[in-house]
C-alpha cells in the first residue's frame, strides 16, 4: 500500500508541474502576444484634430510657472555651479525622483533640502556612509520613507560599484539594475541629467487627463498610457510632456480658482474652459467660491461667443 501511495503522489506532482509548466507557458504567450500588439512610436495618426491647439493653450496657462512642479519638481532641486560636480547633479536628480513617488512635491523639496543641508551634502559617498536611521529621519515626511531610504542606500552602493559614480545613461538599466526606479521615473531622470529622450515619463495626473481628453484608449495605467501616446506624439513634444502637464493636472487638481483666473485672462478663454471642464473641474462651482467677480467674466465669455 505504501508503494501505490507514493505511486500517487508521484502522479499527483507530475500533475502539478505539468499544470505549472502550462501556465508558465500560457503567461509567457500572453506577454509576447501584448508585445506584439503595443503599437511603435509614430505608428498612429493623432486621436484628436485639435490636439496641438489643447498642448500651445496649456503652455501659455503654465507660462508663469507657478505649479509646484515648477519650484520643487526634480528639474530645480538639484544643486548645479558654484563647484558642484556634474556627478553629485545627477545623482540628486535620481534622489529627487525616488522620494517624489506617491509624494507632493513640497514634501520632495523639504526632503532634499535636508540632504542638501546634513554634512557633507547629498552625494553617493555621504548617503554610502550616513546610517540608516539619519537618512530615514532626514526624509521622514515622505511617502514610504522606510523603502526610499534602503533603496537609496542601495543605489548609492550600485552606483560607486558598477558605474564609477555616476548614473546610468539608459532608462533600461536604471530600472534594471536600481531598486525602486520605473519607468516614468527612469525616462525623466534621462531626460534631466542626459538631455536624451527614450521615452516620456507619465505620471497619475498625466494618465487621468490623456483618458479624460481621448488621447488614450481607456488605458489602464500610466505605462499602457505612455504606449499609447508615444505611438502619436511627435517627438519634439517628448521632452516638455511630463514638466507641462503634471504642472497642468496639479494646478486643476489643486489650485482651482487661481487656474480660473489665468483661463479668463488667456488668448482664447472659451477654449481653455472648456478644456478644464473636460478635466473634470467645474468652473460655476469654483467661480463662485473665488467670488470676486469671476462668475460674471465667465458668463460673459460664453455669451459673447455665443454670440458671435
């Protein structure tokens, strides 16, 4: 009886690792079978005629700079001059980006102060040779801080032994080699610290606002949208999509009124509010809070356009 026991266990595991095998199978078909229908860079016609109206109007809405992407997004916060080397300026763009996920970006900009500020500075050789408890308290107030320290550290120490240093050049082996590091962060880094442009860094804000506009086919997430939008972005456009617009998607997730303002006072304000209300913000309601006589311009655009 033991020998017809352990014949059906034999069995069952054969089973088993043939259903494992199978699926193994099955999953690495599907993977190549996505691969194959993502579509390239440039193999799409634009999904909307008046996309490059939209892009010039919500350039000249983000001309003041005045989004918190503007003063404390990873463009601005790494220190450059005055005897700063080119190594530590593009070692703390890569910082600036690992503590900005899931994080508002004041929260970022007091974080690498902090860094910048704590002896030394923020190099690879001081976060190599700071503990782990004072970098975790130096950037306390961001999101996960607990993760972003060890992958910092760890970064640190991938950086002075397989790169002498400095970051990689390509986005691939940012995010193969460096815990922590995606895509969306790993493109931005490039284009910062390289001036190259492999690809364009989508955030959450970019995503919900390509869906809400229709650039996007009801994609899932930010690395489909990314897919997708490369596939018709001109290229000359990759390098400014992800300062514009996460500029963009915070001033009308976060500072409604204000944005109001500027939309009234720019070159076509009845385009511009119909484009914030296409992004989910309701000018009636928002006027009305400001107050200050912002219902009456808005109804006099509409109706002045109607009019004509």
């Amino acid at each position: 009886s033991n020998s017809n026991t352990a014949t059906a266990t034999e069995t069952d595991k054969a089973k088993t690792t043939k259903t494992t095998n199978k699926k193994k199978k099955t999953s690495t078909k599907k993977k190549q079978r996505q691969r194959q229908q993502r579509p390239l860079p440039g193999s799409k016609a634009p999904p909307d005629d008046g996309w490059e109206e939209i892009w010039k109007l919500v350039e000249e809405l983000r001309a003041d700079k005045s989004a918190p992407v503007d003063t404390d997004g990873a463009e601005v916060l790494p220190q450059q001059g005055d005897g700063v080397d080119d190594t530590v300026y593009r070692f703390q763009i890569l910082v600036a980006l690992m503590l900005s996920s899931q994080t508002k970006d004041k929260v970022v900009g007091e974080a690498m102060r902090n860094l910048q500020k704590h002896a030394g500075g923020l190099t690879i050789d001081n976060i190599r040779q700071m503990s782990h408890e004072d970098l975790n308290h130096l950037i306390q107030k961001v999101g996960f801080h607990n993760n972003k320290t060890k992958y910092i550290k760890q970064t640190a120490e991938i950086l002075h032994e397989k790169h002498g240093g400095d970051i990689p050049k390509t986005p691939t082996e940012m995010i193969e080699q460096l815990p922590g590091v995606g895509p969306k962060m790993a493109f931005i880094v490039e284009s910062i610290a390289w001036g190259t442009q492999s690809g364009i860094g989508i955030d959450t804000h970019m995503h919900r606002m390509f869906n809400q506009l229709g650039w996007v086919p009801h994609t899932k997430n930010p690395e489909m949208t990314r897919i997708e939008l490369e596939a018709w972005l001109p290229r000359e456009k990759w390098v400014s999509a992800n300062y514009l617009w996460v500029g963009f998607g915070q001033e009308v997730q976060q500072f409604k009124g204000r944005l109001l303002r500027k939309v009234v006072n720019c070159s076509k304000p009845r385009e511009a509010l119909k484009l914030v209300k296409r992004l989910g913000l309701d000018y009636n309601v928002e006027a009305a809070k400001v107050g200050d006589g912002l219902e009456d311009e808005i109804r006099a655009i509409l109706r002045n356009d109607d009019e004509s």
